[in-house]
C-alpha cells in the first residue's frame, strides 16, 4: 500500500482533521548529514595539526640543549654503565638471598640433630641412672644374702 491511500483512509475512519503530511527521512538526508560532520571533524583536525606544528616548532626553538651523535653515545654509554652496573648488583643479591636461604635450611638442619641428641642424650642418662639404681639393688641383695648366710651355722 502506498503511504497516500493509507493517511486517506485513517483519516476517513477518524473523522478528524487530516495530520500534517511528515517528510521522511532519507538515506539521503543521512548520507549529508554525516558527511557535513565529517567535514568539521576534518576542519577541526586541520587546525589542531597546524596548531601542534606551530607548537613543536617554537619547542624545537627553544630547546638548549642541541644532541649531537657523540652527546648520544656517550649518554648511551653512561646509560649501559648504569644498566651494568643494577644487573650485576641483582645477580649479587639473587647470588646472596640463595647462599642465605641455604645456610637458614643447613642451621636449620643442624637444629634438628642436636635436639634429636639431645634427646638421646637425655634417655641415654634415664637408663644408666636405672642401671646405677639396679646394680645397687643387687649389690644390697648380694651382701644381705652374704650376710645372713654367714650368720647361719652350717652344720
């Protein structure tokens, strides 16, 4: 159906006023629409390129300090120095954090074994002071049985 007979015949069904034809919108108007932004995106990129140009330029101006190639190497070379020189340091400190973490385990180690002995040691003492406690009961044992035994007359 076209878009003529349709507003024809909502218009007779109402019965109210016909409404205002509306224009549509086109893909044309569209197409012109973003190309007129595109236009000012374009323009205003335009001037902020010329305007960072100016400024880098009057920078460029200003700038003291003119680097020549030896200026370069030689801040490259004092920027390998320094570089050597933290890398050689970190292998140090990696060097010395694991001869320190080994030392901590072999203490650690060494820990354990004298409280094992000490351990031992201490059970060791335990028995033979058990072993003192026995032999001086069998000595009294032996010289009681001595003892009585000489008391008694044989006959």
């Amino acid at each position: 159906m076209s878009e003529d007979n349709l507003e024809s015949r909502q218009g007779h069904r109402s019965g109210v006023e016909k409404p205002t034809p509306v224009v549509p919108y086109t893909t044309k108007d569209f197409q012109f629409e973003v190309l007129s932004k595109l236009g000012e995106m374009g323009s205003l990129a335009e001037s902020l390129e010329e305007s960072w140009r100016s400024k880098l330029e009057a920078i460029g101006e200003q700038r003291l300090l003119k680097f020549d190639s030896r200026t370069l190497m030689a801040l490259g070379a004092i920027a390998l120095s320094v570089a050597g020189y933290f890398i050689q340091d970190a292998r140090n400190s990696a060097s010395l954090n694991s001869e320190i973490e080994g030392t901590k385990a072999r203490v650690m180690r060494l820990e354990q074994i004298a409280a094992l002995n000490t351990e031992g040691r201490i059970r060791m003492e335990v028995q033979l002071g058990q072993l003192r406690d026995g032999q001086a009961e069998i000595k009294a044992m032996i010289q009681a049985h001595d003892g009585t035994s000489k008391k008694v007359p044989r006959k």
